[in-house]
C-alpha cells in the first residue's frame, strides 16, 4: 500500500499549479494568437498562389532564400519541433524566441510558392519558441521549464487545428512513445483550450469534416457495434499505417540523398523546387501542391474532397506523399501533418471501394490513423478524431490509430521522440 499523501505535500503541490498557471495563461494566449495570424496569412498566401500559377516557378529560388534567412538568423533553430522536444526532455541551452517569426515567414514562403507542406510544425514551432522566449526573458526558474515548453506545444498545436484535447494529450505523448507525461497534464490541457479559445476570438475558423453514420449495419452489429465494421477498419488501419511507414522512409530517404550527396546547402531546396515542378508537369496536376485542405479549381482533388465518393484517384495518396517528401526532404519549411491528413483521407477514400464503405467513413479514419502513425500518438489521434467527427465512431477510430501505430514500426517523423523504456 502507497504512503498516504502528507498535508504538506499536498500544499507544495497546490503552490506549484499556482506558480505555473500565470506563466501557461500568458504562453497560450500568445500562441493561439500566433496561430490565428499564421491561418489569417495562410489563407491570404495561398488565394494568391492559385490566383498567380506562375509562383510556381519561383519555388526554386525560394528554398535558397529560406536557407539563407536561417543562416543569417536561425543559429540554433534548424531543427525546429526536434529542438523543442529535446529541450524539454533535457534542459540546456533554450528554444530561442527568434524561431517564431522564421517558422512563420519560411512556411508561408513555402506555401506561397506551392510547396507541399503543413502547418502544425509552425503552429508547435511558435509556441515553443514563444513559450522558450518568454521563460529566458523573464528568468523563469528551470524547474518550470518543462511544463511551459509542453504548454506551448499543446497551445499550438490544439489552436491551429481546433483540437484542444489532442493538442494537449499530444504534447504529452509525442515525448516518448507509449508513455505519457501525465504530470504536466493540467497545465497542457488549460494551455490547449485558453490557446484554442484566442484563436477563435480573433476570428478564425477551422475547416470541419463530417463522417455519416452507417445507415445499413451488419448482421454483426451488437448495440452500438458492427464487429463487422469493426474488423474493416482493423484491416484498412493495416494500409495506413503502412503509408505512413512509406511516407516515414521515402522522407528520410530524400533527406539522406540531399545530405550527402549535395554539398552545397542553399543548393538542396534548389534542385528540390526544381523536383516538384517537373513532378507537377509529369502528372498536368496541381492538386498536390500546397496546403491542399481546399481548392478553387473545380475538379482538384482536396483533403474536403476525399470525403466525398470519387473524390480522389486511386493514387491521390501517393502522389502527395511523394511530393511532401520531396519539398521537406529537400530543405522547405512548415509542417507534415495536414499532407499526412491528405494522404490518409486520399488512401481512405480509394479504400472505401475496396472494403464496400462510404468513402467519408473511412476517409475520417485514413486521416487520423496516418497521422497516428507517423507521429506515435495514437491516443491523441483518437481524440482528435472524435473532436473533429463526434463520438459516433470512437471506438472505430480508436481500433485504426491503434492498429494503424503499432504496424508503422518504430520509425516517425519526430527524430527527437525517444524510444519507449529509455
């Protein structure tokens, strides 16, 4: 039997939240209005690519100005959620403030331009950064350190998706797979929903997506439950997390190529810029450019399209994977989550004939499950799931991020992520 908690400790425990509130309610304030700037920009940087085709065609030289802008600035931040995640795992030399607008200003070039890129790694980036800011520059005791990184971490990533309680389980899951961080639990769940609540006071607005409920269950069906359903999305979450194992490999592949292979750093983005025009010529499709969450242009596939029947191609999927590879691999920057929600609601979409599904069903699966995948954090993406399509199929998605994990393999798109037990 555990000694019961004393008196004292409980106080020193009621002191320390105490401490720690203020410093997370200015953090997440600061965050979610980070984010809501950065979609505000983002919106406005991606109606001017598809008003003006031919910014296409300066992708190449943008990815030399991105290097060089880390250059001149950037001492100490190239390694973006990677140096969060190790900062908050052993504290040392700070996540510097500077981060945040280089995040912010390289991802919308990035996007302006078309690369295929996301957004969640700015949004986490700028809560870091601002979070790593605001502790050196007000000498914040270390011993509060770790908590208000992952209050940056959940503020950013719950506002810009509209997602508090994954923003605030992901913080604490990403760190290490298979464990969580459950003593900073309180403080990242404040900081997810304060952060999700400034950006929606500024006037923001996340996309939604809607799955229907099966309307015809199985002869299987128990209550609530189609086993039968159930068992479909077990052997679809097989193919997503296979995917996000091709996407894991094929980006550590195209780093690796450009490492060593290419001296030259500005010269990276350079020939990968040059990459994704000829890809986009080969394929006489700009779908897989950009965000790709919407579209202006009748006909393109989309991440909101995916959830309709013939919404995609059969290979919709890989193509985004390929070119996100490509355009991060290559030096880029912004984020790999959303193009994962493409390439998992694309395959979902192509699996929904294969497994005799509507196609929205499983592309709200796809969407959650391949990121789940990619990232090891399958209970924040169950969450997510359920904020973003209702509790309806909870246990659906739950059983295809599960699955969808653990067939990834140990590999993900988080280097910094430590194993489990280490």
């Amino acid at each position: 039997m555990k000694t019961p908690t004393s008196a004292g400790q409980l106080a020193s425990r009621v002191v320390h939240l105490l401490r720690l509130l203020p410093l997370v309610l200015v953090v997440s304030v600061l965050s979610g209005s980070a984010s809501a700037l950065f979609l505000v920009a983002l919106e406005q940087v991606t109606r001017l690519r598809f008003a003006h085709p031919w910014l296409l065609y300066l992708l190449p030289l943008g990815g030399p100005l991105i290097v060089w802008l880390y250059r001149r600035w950037g001492s100490g931040s190239e390694r973006g959620t990677n140096l969060i995640l190790d900062e908050i795992h052993q504290p040392g030399g700070g996540v510097p403030f500077r981060m945040a607008p280089l995040i912010l200003g390289t991802t919308l070039l990035s996007h302006l331009l078309g690369g295929s890129v996301g957004r969640e790694g700015t949004a986490v980036q700028m809560g870091g950064a601002i979070a790593g800011g605001f502790l050196d520059g007000f000498r914040i005791p270390k011993f509060l350190h770790q908590p208000v990184l992952l209050a940056g971490v959940a503020a950013g990533f719950g506002s810009i998706f509209g997602t508090p309680l994954a923003g605030a389980v992901f913080a604490l899951e990403v760190l290490t797979r298979g464990r969580l961080v459950s003593e900073a639990l309180i403080p990242c769940l404040i900081a997810a929903l304060v952060g999700d609540f400034t950006c929606t006071a500024w006037g923001v607005h996340h996309t939604r997506y809607a799955i229907a409920a099966i309307e015809s269950p199985s002869r299987f069906s128990f209550g609530h439950l189609d086993l039968l359903l159930l068992g479909k999305a077990g052997a679809a979450a097989i193919a997503f997390g296979l995917a996000a194992a091709l996407f894991v490999w094929t980006s550590h592949q195209v780093h690796h190529m450009f490492v060593t292979r290419v001296r030259q750093v500005w010269l990276r983005p350079l020939l990968g810029g040059l990459g994704v025009i000829l890809l986009t010529g080969i394929l006489g499709d700009r779908s897989y450019l950009g965000l790709g969450v919407t579209s202006p242009n009748a006909g393109d596939v989309t991440l909101v399209s995916c959830f309709h029947e013939g919404g995609a191609f059969p290979w919709s999927w890989l193509w985004k994977l390929i070119l996100t590879a490509l355009t991060l691999g290559s030096g880029f920057k912004g984020g790999e989550v959303t193009p994962l929600f493409f390439i998992g609601a694309a395959l979902g979409n192509a699996l929904g004939v294969v497994f005799g599904v509507p196609a929205d069903w499983l592309a709200g699966l796809g969407m959650v499950a391949v990121f789940a995948a990619a990232s090891h954090t399958p209970l924040a993406c169950t969450l997510m799931g359920i904020e973003l399509f209702g509790a309806g199929p909870a246990v659906y998605l739950a059983m295809a991020c599960t699955v969808a994990a653990y067939v990834s393999g140990p590999g993900g798109i988080y280097s910094a992520q430590r194993p489990p037990q280490s």
